[in-house]
C-alpha cells in the first residue's frame, strides 16, 4: 500500500542485490514487489524496481528462504537497498574438526571462513573450539572456498561442495614436529608452511670452526658469532651457538644441510614470501620490501632492540644473531639476521635475505660470498 500521494507522478528507482545472509554469494529469481509493482532477480542476484515517489512496503520472497518484508521510501532519482536472506533449504550445516597433522591434537582458536565470490571473507565464519570442534551454519550450496586462518595467515584452504543438509570436514593443520640430524644428533624443529618444509631454527652444524679475520670466497668456513678461536668444543659450549646455531661462508653454506634437506634457492624464499602476504611483484624488488609486513610475521617475538621484535605469526621464528663481514667482524648482534639463498648473482655476490632492527621489512640483497651469514634449509621435494 502506498502511503503518501503521488506528487506530479515523479518516479524513482529501487536497486540492489539480494544475497544469502552473511554473505555476497547471490539469490537468483527471488520475486519482489512493492504496491503494484514487480521485479525478480537475476542471476547475479540483481534487482530494479521504478514506481511514484512515497513510501512503501516492500516484500522479497522465494520457496525455501525465509521472507524479508521492509518499508522503503522512493525518492526521486536512485536508491540502493542490499537484501539479505535465510534459507535452511539451500544451506548446508558444515561442521568438523581441526587437528594438528603431527600429534592429532585439537587445534584451538583457528578461524574458519566461507568465501564470497570475490574472493573476500563473508561473514559466514567461526572459530574451533577447546576441542577442535567448529559449525558453520546457513552455508549456502554449491561450490564454496573454506579457509582456515591463524593469527591472520591462511594456512589451510579447500574447496567443498555442497549438496545436501550436512557436510563434514576434518582438518589437519601444519604443527611443528622434530627431526633430527644424523651427523650428529641435533634436533631441530620444521613446520610445513604452505607447499614447503621448513627449519624454523638456524642451522648449527658446525664441522670446524674459524676466527672472523679468515674467510674465502672457494673453501668452507664456518664461524659462531663472538667467537673468536678455533676450538670447537669451546665454540659449541657457547650461548651463541646454542641459541643461534652457525654462521656460514657461501661455499660452507651450499653444502651444510643434512641430508634430505637442502639451502633454498632465491626462488623458494619468493615462494614463502608471497605464501606470507608479499605481493607477487615485491617478490621480485630489490632491498628491504615492506608488502604484507611479512618480516613481522617472521621476526622472533623476543630479542630484537629498538622494539624491533616481530609477532612470529609464522612460526618461522628469526633472530637477530647477526654477521661476519668479509672485513673480518662480527657485527649487528640485536639488530639484523642474514640469511644465504643458494642462488649466486655473480663470481662473488649471492642472494640472501635480511631482516633489520625496528623495522618489518624483508631484506633481498646480494651478499659478499665471504660474509658469514645464518642458514635455514628446506626440505626435498
């Protein structure tokens, strides 16, 4: 019923969209009608209704979704009016559990989404219990995108189709898990993080020892920083080698990791980068690249100065153990760790990546083959 009288029978217009609540996935052929007049949506959800200027109800209906009834008022030119509504006969009840892929254990916490069909987070979105138990009511049918997120990374994604009242997922998330060395039985910890198994620990092999005034661009050298000798029982009893493991020259670098790991290439660091956030452009930049602060996410949470410390929300954990130039110094303790990538740029410059003091960047620079730089390996494919 019109409330008002029409005024020199000026019209105006009603568009918008209906979408499934909590959502933007759209509502096809949704019948609307406000007084006399009519409309239906599309298939994108779409909808346009013209009448006089006054006030109206409004009415959207369809079998199987429950109706939205709601005054509006028509004005001249256009106004938009967004519709959301529930179906318990086109949605799915999607429920399971999250658990680590190592121990089993429930995973607490972790946030799980629906995906609208942009690709962004609907609203459609839970998170699991003390348990590992969650439910996501209201999802509608069709092809969906679930997410899993923790501490703002996804680290789980999987496409579900849904047909019938109930769908059950289980979920094995990457957890950190043991594995030790057989050279000489030191343990480190690795964690899957997204399509690659990474030490999330510095390497310490350490089959010899060298002050920092030697070094080489053709043979192994190997140094802990601080240290000043050439003893190895003494250089291994040190704080710094236990709590950062090794540093290596270049030559020493390519061949540290135990077997069945390997230093990764510069290419695998752009893999993990652009899994944290970094564009795919700022993968390719030189120097220190800011894209998705992943440097934050792979800054320890402790034991950087000038409150330089990082969320490690990647569990990836670096610390800031520091250099050996190739001017035959130790430098830069508290305040930056370097990293060797396997991929040489010259006869005597290799990639690396660094990570600086205060800020959340993450250095791609090119490394004097000499300087004594920290290693994290990866695992064969």
């Amino acid at each position: 019923m019109v409330w008002s009288c029409e005024k020199d029978l000026l019209t105006g217009e009603l568009t918008g969209s209906i979408y499934y609540a909590g959502s933007t996935i759209p509502v096809p052929d949704v019948s609307l009608q406000m007084d006399v007049h009519k409309s239906t949506t599309d298939q994108t959800g779409k909808y346009t209704l013209r009448g006089p200027l006054g006030r109206y109800y409004l009415r959207a209906e369809k079998d199987g979704f429950d109706p939205f009834v709601s005054e509006v008022k028509i004005v001249q030119g256009s106004t938009s009016l967004n519709i959301y509504m529930t179906s318990a006969e086109y949605t799915s009840l999607v429920l399971g559990i999250v658990r680590g892929n190592h121990t089993g254990n429930p995973q607490v916490g972790v946030q799980i989404f629906i995906l609208n069909p942009d690709g962004s987070e609907s609203q459609l979105s839970t998170e699991s219990d003390s348990k590992g138990n969650f439910q996501l009511p209201f999802v509608p049918r069709g092809e969906r995108i679930l997410i899993v997120k923790s501490e703002g990374i996804v680290i789980f994604q999987e496409l579900i189709i849904l047909t019938d009242a109930e769908y059950v997922l289980y979920i094995y998330l990457p957890e950190p898990f043991d594995f030790v060395d057989d050279r000489d039985g030191h343990v480190y910890k690795a964690l899957l993080i997204g399509t690659q198994t990474w030490m999330i620990e510095n390497l310490a092999w350490l089959p010899s020892v060298d002050g920092p005034a030697y070094g080489s661009y053709d043979e192994v050298f190997y140094y802990i920083f601080g240290y000043n000798g050439s003893e190895l029982s003494e250089a291994r009893s040190s704080s710094s080698y236990s709590d950062y493991g090794a540093l290596y020259n270049w030559k020493a670098a390519l061949s540290a990791c135990p077997d069945g790991w390997h230093l990764p290439s510069d290419q695998e660091w752009q893999t993990l980068e652009l899994f944290l956030g970094m564009s795919f452009f700022d993968t390719y930049s030189d120097g220190g690249r800011l894209d998705g602060e992943v440097g934050r996410k792979m800054k320890s949470k402790y034991g950087w100065n000038n409150n330089g410390n990082g969320d490690n929300s990647s569990q990836f954990n670096i610390l800031p153990v520091g250099v050996r130039f190739d001017s035959g110094e130790f430098d830069s303790y508290g305040n930056r760790a370097t990293m060797w990538t396997s991929t040489g740029s010259s006869e005597v410059f290799a990639w690396s990546r660094g990570f600086g003091g205060n800020v959340y960047w993450v250095d791609r620079d090119r490394h004097d083959l000499r300087n004594g730089l920290s290693v994290r390996c990866v695992e064969d494919n």
